[in-house]
C-alpha cells in the first residue's frame, strides 16, 4: 500500500501521524522480510576479522534514503558516526535539490566510522542486508523512486570488495530472498557530505510521518534482530 508519503511530499501534522502512523509502520516492518524468506540472514562466509587495531576505519552505503540508513548505524556498537551524503556524482552538483533530479550520478548515501575491533565489515554489510534496506527494489527503496535512490555498496579498497561481492554471491546461492539481489558493488571516488538539516534527522523529527513509517521500524528491526549489536 502506498500512502504517498515519499520524502518530498510528507508534511509533519499530527492527524495525519495518528491516522497511519501504526498500519505504515506495520508494513515497513515487513517490507525487508516480504523479500526475506530465510528469516535471519547468515554471516558472511569472507569477513575482515576483528583486529586489535583500534583505529578507525570508514564504509560507504546507499540504500534508499539516508535519513533510514544513518538512524540503523547510529544504533549499532562500534560504529563511531553515521553521516548523510552522497556519492557516486562530482562535486558540482552534491547538493540535495540538484541530487533529487536524478541525473547527477550521485545516490543518497552514508559513511560510517567504525571500530574494527568492535565490529567487522562483513558484520555491517549483515546488518545492511537484513534490516537496513530491501536488496531487490531497483532504482527505489520503499516510496522512493530514482536513481539516487539505488542501492549501492561503495567500496574503499579490495578487501572491502571481495567481501561485499562474496556476500552478495552467498545470499544469492542460499536464495535468502525471494527476488534477484540488485544491490551493487561500486568503487568509491569520492564522499560529500550532506546539508546539515539532513543530519541527524530521523532522531530529530521522530514524530515526522515518514520517518515513522519508513525509518523508525528500521532501527526497532536492528533491536529485535541484532540485540548483541544494539546500542540505544
């Protein structure tokens, strides 16, 4: 069911919040799960293991709007920051009303910094496939249609590479969803970070409809799922 509420035409008021608010998030709640058949998804079978290194390190995904994917990795342990961008576009035209045309090249994205001694790569690639996005919607995630809304994994360096298209070959084999996986594999050239009232805004505006519906459940999903790696 599409109640209209994608991100340009939401408005916050309270009526409109009581009357959806409960049937949206129930089926947000099952959206990933519709094209999960497999329940929980298995770890990956290629990983960085946890290193005793306590320096940062940093992964770039797109999985629909970034308001959602940030809310999910601000709530999981390790993870240093979660911050809204874009990437995949020049630097010329990595602003939100030039992005929302959709011919930019850019996606909505998120960079993480995490602590590898926490938390591995393979481990926030879990998370992104189980709760964070649903890997068979094309050019879209939920009411969000366009190629800024497409679902990428931006990797730094080989390692990060062959993990992800390791992963995504495994999901496939197991038939862990009932549709094709279209999340990609692309290098990262470059992160641009987002305009300010992008950040942080899932946590700011918990009453605003659409992050109700589309985001909220999302990180509840992370509590039911990954309680070992939820933080509040």
């Amino acid at each position: 069911m599409n109640f209209g509420l994608n991100r340009s035409s939401v408005v916050g008021t309270a009526a409109i919040l009581a009357a959806i608010v409960v049937v949206g998030a129930m089926l947000a709640m099952n959206r990933v799960e519709a094209a999960n058949d497999s329940g929980i998804l298995p770890d990956p079978v290629l990983n960085a293991s946890l290193s005793s290194n306590t320096g940062e390190q940093t992964a770039v995904i797109a999985g629909g709007c970034f308001w959602g994917i940030q809310a999910v990795f601000q709530h999981v342990k390790g993870v240093k920051s979660a911050i809204s961008g874009y990437s995949g576009g020049s630097s010329s035209t990595a602003e939100y009303e030039v992005v929302s045309m959709g011919q930019t090249g850019h996606a909505e994205s998120v960079k993480i910094t995490y602590d590898p001694s926490q938390i591995s790569y393979g481990q926030l690639l879990k998370v992104f496939f189980s709760v964070a996005h649903d890997p068979t919607q094309l050019n879209r995630q939920g009411p969000d249609t366009g190629s800024q809304y497409r679902l990428v994994v931006f990797y730094a360096n080989e390692e990060q590479k062959q993990i992800a298209e390791a992963y995504i070959a495994q999901l496939e084999q197991a038939k862990s969803f009932s549709r094709p996986i279209v999340t990609q594999v692309a290098p990262l050239k470059a992160f641009f970070p987002a305009e300010s009232y992008h950040q942080n805004y899932a946590t700011l505006h918990p009453d605003n409809p659409y992050i109700a519906i589309n985001d909220a459940p999302k990180v509840e999903h992370l509590r039911q799922k990954f309680p070992e790696l939820y933080k509040q």
